[in-house]
C-alpha cells in the first residue's frame, strides 16, 4: 500500500528531531497547523487537550497518521518530558520549511487574483499570468507547494497536486491577504519518522505505557492529498491496532467504521459470506470525470441447468 522509498520519504526508520527553537515562540501553542492540511484536527484541538492531559508524564505518545503534526504539536506542548513521534509520511516539514517561498509566490499571485471580488471566478489574461507564475517558480525551484496554492485559488476542500491538473479547474480569488507565519518551534522536540503506520506500530506495540494517536484518512472523503492509496481493507486493517492499547482514535460520520465494528459486535460468528463468490464487475459513469465499478457476487450453481430442446 505504501513505498517507503517513494520521493520524499524518509529512508531511514527514525530520525530525532533535536533542534529546539530559542526564540521567544519556542513553547507557543499551535491549535491550527500552520499551513493547510486536508484533515487537521484544529475542531478537536479543545477536547483533545482536555484527554491528553490526564496521561502522565511518563507515557509514550506514538502518532501513526500524523498528518499536519498538530496532534504531536499539541501533545508535546502539554507533554514537554513525554516522548512523542510523529509520523510525517506525507512530507509536511518539507513544506514548512519552504513556507517564505510560498510566500514569496503568493505575493506576486495575490494582486493578480484581487483583480477580481473575494470568492469569484479568475478568468481571461490574469488566469494565464497565474499559471506563468506557478510555471515559472516549478522551472526555476523545483518546487510548488500544491495543497497551500489550491487552497488560495479553488474552492474549500479541493486540491490537485500538478499545474496539469490545476488547468482542468476554476480559479478563484481565494488568497490570503497576508502570507502565512514562519513557525521555525512547530516541530520541536518531536522524534520525526516517515513510514509506514505499520511498521511504526511494530516498533512499539510492546512498549510500556504507549499510547496511539490514531487518524487515518476517512472512509468514504477524498484521500488524493496523501501519498497512499486507500482500499476498504486498509482502513479496516488500521482498526487491528486498537486491541490491547490505549489510544485516540478519529473517525467521520461518513466512513460507517463505527456503526461496522458495533454490527459485527453483534454477529461475531458470520465470517466472510462472500468467501465461496464468484466476481464480475462493470465500470459505470456518471459524467466525463466521475464513474464508479458496479459489482455483482455470486455463488457458483450447484448444478447446470440445460437449455430445453
């Protein structure tokens, strides 16, 4: 599901992040990540503070899916004697890291864009000196960071991760009027991994007094920002973690997991009922960009039935 070796990871297992800040934001508290991230639990921050709280100062804090780093932020800050890792597989510090560059390419969209009101559509020759920016800043950098540009110039919650697929959407005024703040403290003190969450796991499943911080991409929501693919059995398969560990666990009203693992709760015995199916299956569309794979499971006839003569 997941390559350790894909570009931007992390090659070696664990890297300790040691570097503490010595300015005088080094203990601030975050309770938003710092730069766009599809799924930050900024809405959870208060509650999670008040759950994280009751560990003691002894208790290792392991976050698999960890995102924007605001979990292991947050616990840190509350926890600064605790050991806490924070599993950036998805390259965030990468993008922190280049937060004035961002910036730098924000400055000179942000009076292109204000060419037009707050929220509407950027059309005609502004869109074009738009992608002559990005496309300029991809030549000469190498760099672009997608998530926090798609937040400045498409609708909430869409992003695409190329200036090809950027092209296929609208652009909109959605640019911030100032850039966003450098935060050189955000990670400090965290041990720093890029992995997969089960090898992380492995690692310190047996490890007294560790507690899982668990937040796997949403069933059923868009998953294309992250650096995996996702099928039913790999959000499934996270759920093997939980037995016999303390941990906090999220989850969306939309992914059913919950209402599952209480069903099978109930029908402990069932097993798989399409263990003995046979599979066929029929791509469905919808419209131009958008389809579906139609499935139909079978058991195989018991017995062949002849056509009468």
């Amino acid at each position: 599901m997941t390559d350790d070796n894909a570009p931007g990871t992390t090659f070696a297992l664990f890297l300790t992040f040691t570097k503490m800040s010595n300015s005088s934001n080094s203990n601030k508290l975050y309770l938003s990540a710092p730069l766009p991230f599809v799924g930050q639990k900024r809405n959870f921050a208060k509650d999670f503070i008040e759950i994280i709280r009751q560990y003691p100062s002894d208790t290792v804090f392991v976050d698999l899916f960890g995102g924007s780093g605001l979990l292991s932020h947050i616990t840190r800050h509350f926890h600064p004697q605790s050991r806490v890792v924070y599993n950036d597989f998805d390259n965030y510090r990468h993008r922190l890291d280049n937060i004035n560059r961002t910036n730098r390419l924000l400055e000179l969209i942000r009076p292109i864009a204000t060419q037009f009101e707050r929220k509407k559509q950027i059309t005609g020759n502004a869109r074009e000196q738009i992608f002559a920016l990005l496309e300029q800043e991809e030549k000469e950098t190498g760099y672009l960071d997608f998530i926090t540009l798609s937040s400045s110039l498409m609708f909430s919650m869409k992003y695409r991760l190329s200036i090809d697929e950027m092209r296929k959407e609208a652009l909109y005024n959605n640019v911030r009027k100032c850039g966003y703040e450098p935060c050189p403290d955000y990670l400090d003190g965290l041990e720093i991994v890029s992995c997969d969450y089960r090898k992380l796991f492995d690692r310190f499943k047996d490890t007294p007094d560790v507690v899982f911080l668990v937040d796997p991409p949403y069933l059923s929501t868009d998953v294309s920002t992250y650096r995996m693919y996702w099928r039913l059995s790999d959000y499934l398969d996270v759920l093997s973690v939980l037995p016999g560990h303390d941990f906090i666990y999220f989850t969306s009203g939309k992914s059913c997991i919950v209402e599952l693992c209480e069903w099978m709760g109930r029908n402990p015995g069932l097993g798989n009922p399409f263990a003995r199916c046979r599979r066929k299956e029929f791509d469905a569309h919808m419209n131009y960009n958008a389809g579906y794979k139609d499935i139909m499971l079978y058991t195989q006839p018991r017995t062949t039935l002849h056509n009468a003569s």
